[in-house]
C-alpha cells in the first residue's frame, strides 16, 4: 500500500482509526445526537463478561472530540470517552487543559493544549455563538501556540449543532483579540477560519479562498488524520475542484504529513453538486488502489469525503471512475450510495 513522505520514503500504514457503516464513513453519534446508553443487569454472585464491562463503561461515558497537539505541533482532532456530564461545552474544554483530567487518556504522542492550571470558569452559548471564560492562567502560553489554542479551542466546541461561533474571555472580561500575541477574535471565531493554515503556493492573500484538506500522520504506531486548511487562488476553478487538486498535490514538505493519492490522480470533468449536496467527481484509473478489481483506498476515500464535506455545500461524496459508478472499498464492498462524513475522526482506538 502506498504510504509516502513527499520526499518518497515509503512507510507502511499500520492502522487508521475512522468508523466505517454502511455506505458512510461513520455512523457513530455525538453531542444531542448521542443515543441513550442501554442498561445491562447482571444477577446476583454473576460477574460482568467483557461485553457487558463494556456495555457498562458505555453508559458511564460519552463520547467527545478533543483537538490536541500531535508530535509536530499541528491541531488534531480525537475521539475520547469522557465521564457523562450535564456541562458537555464547559467539559470538553477541561479536558483540554494540561496536566488535567485528560493526562490519563492522551494518546501517546499527543498533549493538551491549554496552559496548565487553567481553570473552564464558564462556557455561555447564545444564538450558536458560545462564550468560553477562563481563569487568567489561560495567559501563560507562549506567542507562537496562540493561533493553534485558539483552533483547538474552536473547533472542539464547534463539534456540537448549537455551536458555530467563539469567543473568549477572562476572569468575566470580553476579549476582542488574544491576550499573548493579539490574534483577532471579533465577532467570534468559526471553523470557517480555518485549522493548522499555511498559504500554499498563493502571493496574494486578499484573493484566496480556505479549503480544508484531510492528509495523514503517524506518531509511532498510530496512523491518523490531520486536517490542514490551504490558501488556494480565487480565480480559476471551483472550490470543490480546487480542493481535489490540493489534495492530489498532497500535504506541504515541511509538515511530515503523508497521503495514498498517486500524483498522476486526474479529474476527468467538473465536479457537480446538486441541490441535495451529493458532489459527484469523476476520475481517471489512477485513482484506483487496485484496477483490475476497481478498488479505491479507503484512506484515499475517506480524505477525499472529510475534505469535501467541509464544505457548506456538499454533504455527500459520489466516485466515479472513467464515468463508471462501479466502485469497491478495500474489504470489496461496492459503493452503491454516495459517502457521508462521519460522526467521528480519529476514535484513539490504535
């Protein structure tokens, strides 16, 4: 399988944590979404088999995405299970705190990212815009970390329906910009501002779009994704087109990210999206892992659906090869219904 840094050396994929159902990546459910536990009794002097010491663990936890620090500094998301709790906004950035309740769970590899001793005081949501109010010793980070808080911040609350927009504040104080580095904040901080930006090949700034792109890392033995916002022109194509080329470029040199996308990967026409979100790409063979038996790389798939599906516009991904829908996924299940994105990236479950 091919698994390779931009400078060519091969490394060997060990393992991809992304939940996989039916014809989705993921049916996995978080945040409001998140279904009742089931209980299980168990008679008196039986003791709990594995399957119901899991079933039990589940009805004590939730599930919740947290945005860490992986080994080379970028913002990545994973998917832990937290004790049940009433405040799920307020909780999950504790949990972002150094040295606090999440050092026993990090995966290898990866590390909060708020200072430690840095108290949640409050998180107040009003009309999708949630407020996150930290005690002073939220200040104490260094200058060159402060876009990347405020990402993992960001995108950690956002991962709920009722949350599209941040703000911060300190010991009950509005702030209008960051307090180390005076990063602006404004009316509020959105997803659509991007996660671990670089400008890409772009000179002028002013007339770039954002696309998000899904490439992959490896921290010992955990392969996983990384999502990596890129300055793409504004003129001149698409931006569903422009982030399936972006993808086929692959990641940057200098970020030690890797991708399964052969260079000679084409778009054989124009992406279209209909008025129910399905984006339908059509490829040439190069795409393929596995031609004669029209296989695509599931870590070819599943970049290609997380970049797309960030988006507003697309909600689905259909494939087509050479304008054939006969597509299979690496276990040969054919792919009769355009893909959706998961629940969940990056469950930690190496």
């Amino acid at each position: 399988m091919r698994k390779t840094l931009r400078t060519g050396a091969p490394l060997l994929l060990l393992s991809v944590s992304l939940l996989v159902s039916g014809c989705g990546l993921g049916g996995s459910k978080t945040g409001s979404e998140l279904d009742p536990p089931k209980v299980n009794y168990v008679k008196e002097g039986k003791s709990l088999d594995k399957k119901d010491k899991t079933a039990a663990k589940s009805a004590q936890t939730q599930r919740r995405q947290l945005f860490l620090f992986d080994s080379n500094g970028m913002v990545v998301p994973q998917v832990l299970a937290l004790p049940k709790n009433d405040e799920t906004a307020k909780q999950v950035l504790e949990y972002l705190v150094k040295d606090g309740p999440v050092s026993n769970m990090i995966p290898n590899g990866f590390q909060a990212v708020l200072p430690a001793d840095t108290e949640v005081l409050s998180v107040n949501i009003n009309k999708g815009t949630a407020t996150a109010n930290f005690s002073k010793e939220f200040t104490e980070y260094k200058p060159q970390d402060e876009l990347k808080i405020l990402q993992a911040i960001t995108f950690t609350l956002t991962q709920f329906d009722n949350i599209k927009k941040v703000k911060i504040q300190i010991d009950g104080k509005n702030q209008n910009s960051m307090p180390v580095n005076n990063t602006p904040i404004g009316e509020g901080v959105s997803r659509v501002d991007g996660i671990n930006i670089e400008n890409g090949n772009v000179a002028d700034i002013t007339n770039s779009n954002l696309v998000t792109l899904y490439f992959l890392a490896q921290t010992n033995d955990q392969t996983y994704y990384v999502p990596v916002t890129r300055r793409v022109a504004r003129e001149g194509t698409d931006k569903v087109t422009a982030t399936v080329e972006n993808l086929i470029v692959g990641p940057s040199a200098q970020s030690k990210l890797l991708t399964d996308f052969r260079t000679d990967v084409k778009l054989l026409s124009t992406p279209v999206v209909n008025k129910d979100g399905v984006a339908t790409l059509n490829f040439n063979s190069a795409l393929l892992d596995n031609k004669e038996e029209n296989r695509i790389a599931d870590e070819v798939l599943n970049s290609i659906v997380l970049s797309l599906t960030e988006l507003p516009e697309v909600k689905k991904v259909a494939i087509q090869v050479n304008g054939k829908s006969k597509i299979f996924n690496e276990k040969g299940k054919e792919l009769t219904a355009p893909v959706s994105r998961p629940k969940e990236v990056n469950t930690g479950e190496f």
